[in-house]
C-alpha cells in the first residue's frame, strides 16, 4: 500500500488533525487518511451515468426513445455536417 510524506505541515494544523483524531477516538494517521478519503471519494461525487440518465428522463426520453435511438445508431454510421 502506498505510503505519504506532508512537508512543511505547519504546526497549527498538526495540532487541529491529533485533536480532530481524538475527537473521531481514532490515531492521527488514521484521522488523516479518513480526512483524505473524504477529500478524493466524497460520498455525493458526480456520477456520469446518473446523470446522464437523469438528464435523459427531464428531457421526457423514455426506455422505447432510447431503444429506438439504439436501433437507428446500429444500422448506418453517422455522416459528418457538411459546413459552409
């Protein structure tokens, strides 16, 4: 398992994380890697296929638009817009 040095940790926030870690009844490194898990993972993290479904439903698509949208995808490929 990887392993992590913070430098120049100014002695403030040492002070906050072992009293937040005692807080928590945990050891300070194990406050510091529940503050980082949070940091990178929270648990409301943006989702692409959520969302994208929730978009489809607001828009009014329903299971038949998509299955539709499906069927014409797979027949022919898509032709570039002529411009200008």
């Amino acid at each position: 398992m990887p392993a992590v040095t913070i430098r120049n940790l100014p002695d403030e926030t040492h002070r906050a994380r072992k009293s937040r870690a005692a807080q928590h009844g945990r050891s300070a490194e194990a406050e510091m890697r529940a503050i980082l898990e949070a940091a990178v993972r929270p648990e409301t993290r943006l989702r692409l296929d959520t969302t994208l479904f929730e978009l489809g439903r607001k828009a009014g698509l329903t299971n038949a638009d998509i299955d539709a949208l499906n069927a014409a995808k797979e027949q022919a490929p898509a032709e570039p817009i002529a411009l200008g």
